[in-house]
C-alpha cells in the first residue's frame, strides 16, 4: 500500500545511509541488518526481517509527544549502515563482529536487526559488551552453535554470567537442565511472572544495575518472542501469556536509558510469517524507536 505524503508530519526511517555521510562524521545511532536463518532450531524466513522492519518504520512518525513534542529524527544523527551479507557461520560472525565494532567505533548506540537470535554472538561481542541484557522467554543457554546459544557461547568466551540478566524467561517455554545451567553460572533469572510482581520499573533498575556492574558496555537482547503470541504471531517460538507489546516497549525503553548500553538487537521475527496486518514487524520497528527514545532520555539528562 503505497503511504500518503505529508510534509507537515515525517516518517520515522528516512534517515540518511552511513555512506551518504563523511567518513569521520560521528552518529548517535547507526542501524545494521543482521539476517542470520541458518542455525535456528525452527524453520524461519528471519533474513527477510530486516528489510521489512525498515518498510515498517515508516509508517510511524519519530515524533514524541513530549511535552513538548520531539522530532528524534531531528534531536539524534542517525544512519543506517545496510546489511551484513550472510551472517551466518563462522564467517558470517566474523564480518557481524567487525561491522559492530566499527560502527561501534563512530557511534554511540549500534543497533542490529535480525535475523535469529544468533546474531547477539558476535554483535554483543563486536561492541565490546561486558554485561548482557536479554528480553526473553528462553535461557538460549545450548550447546553448539544456533540461535538458541548465544547466552552460553559468550559465557564460553569469557562474559561474566554474574553480569548477564534474562528477563522473561518463561514457564513451558525451557527446561530444568537449562535452569540449573543458569543457576549453577550465576545469572540473574528474572521470569515472566516476576516481571508482572515487581513491575516494569523495578525490573529495569536491576538489570541495569546488575549487567552494569564493574563498568563498560551493556548488550540489550530484544527477543521479541518473550511476547504473547497475540501481538508477535510472527515469531516461531512466542506463547500464548508472553508480554504485552507495551510492556516490551517500556523495558527497551528504560534499559536504554542507560549510558552503558551501546548496542542492541531485535531478533527472532520471522517477516514471512507475520500476521495479515503485520504486527510483529511493526513492533520490532517500534522497538527500534523505543531504543532511539532511550538514547535520546539519556543524552537529555546528561
């Protein structure tokens, strides 16, 4: 469906590419593709998520409303620095950790579009990451290489697991096995149902203080299949009970805020197979606003 045209009221995603800019221009934000498939444990068609989460982009406004109202677009230099090709592999990781870290290296905030959530590998740890955040129904604490193990493969590789928070980790959704992995590596385990106890507020304060804990950066996880299968049909492992899409939205917002997240992913939404009325790529691309919204409270407050 083609969009009307406004001039009077802009679309969010219509942010230069890093390659119309000067090489030495510093960003605020930079945003990267990631559509890794290959690995995960379900069938997905997650590489074609990135393109169709910029599509969705522009059906929002970057307009706060404050007040007084805030065009992000106009309060944050932002760039969208296209696609890592074939992320998948150990190749593809690779180039992930290398692309990451060079964006990492002129902006303050990259933020990476899956793909599966094997993409948190090698972009937490292209952004340097010494804590970890993840918004999700799963522990994705597996042995081998695939998007249910990024969490224990960067453990592997020396992150602190005292420095990792997973926040909604689901009943029926995992196993005892995995839990005792998380227990026996120290990882703070905040569940669905004690999200819903303490609130969003309270949640966010201890991640943050937690994955912060001892300095350097944070890496922000958004699986978005932490959320009820209602508002995210288009993810292959959402639930019936997850989060509500608010309730997603006001965790990567207030995490966000934080000075320590650097980077951030979206991952686990299959844009093949969304809903007629695509409300799973268009909550990852509010998730991305949610994001720039976070980046834009800190530097406010600075």
């Amino acid at each position: 469906m083609a969009l009307s045209h406004d001039p009077l009221w802009p679309r969010a995603g219509d942010w230069p590419t890093i390659g119309e800019l000067a090489a030495g221009d510093r960003l605020d934000a930079a945003l990267l593709g990631a559509p890794a498939f290959r690995t995960s444990l379900s069938p997905t068609g997650a590489h074609a998520t990135p393109a169709a989460v910029r599509d969705a982009l522009r059906r929002f406004s970057p307009t706060l409303m404050g007040p007084p109202p805030v065009d992000l677009a106009d309060a944050l230099r932002l760039a969208d620095a296209g696609d890592v090709a074939d992320p998948d592999g150990p190749d593809g990781e690779a180039l992930l950790r290398a692309r990451v870290g060079e964006l990492r290296e002129r902006s303050e905030l990259v933020i990476a579009i899956g793909g599966d959530n094997s993409i948190t590998y090698a972009a937490a740890q292209g952004a340097d990451a010494a804590g970890l955040i993840t918004l999700d129904a799963h522990f994705d604490l597996r042995d081998g290489a695939s998007n249910g193990s990024p969490v224990r493969r960067l453990v592997d590789d020396g992150l602190d697991p005292r420095r990792v928070v997973q926040v909604g980790i689901a009943d029926f959704a995992n196993s005892a096995a995995y839990a005792r992995r998380a227990a026996d590596l120290g990882i703070r385990v905040i569940t669905l149902d004690e999200v819903r106890r303490r609130g969003i507020d309270d949640v966010v304060t201890e991640a943050r203080e937690i994955a912060g804990r001892g300095g350097g950066g944070i890496h922000l996880d958004v699986d978005v299949d932490v959320c009820d299968r209602a508002v995210a049909p288009g993810c292959p492992a959402s639930v019936p009970g997850g989060l509500q899409a608010w309730e997603l939205r006001a965790l990567v917002r207030g995490i966000a805020a934080t000075p320590a997240v650097r980077s951030a992913d979206i991952v686990e939404v299959d844009a093949t197979a969304d809903a007629p009325d695509g409300r799973t790529v268009r909550l990852a691309a509010l998730c991305v606003l949610e994001l720039l919204t976070g980046l834009h409270t800190r530097k406010v407050s600075a």
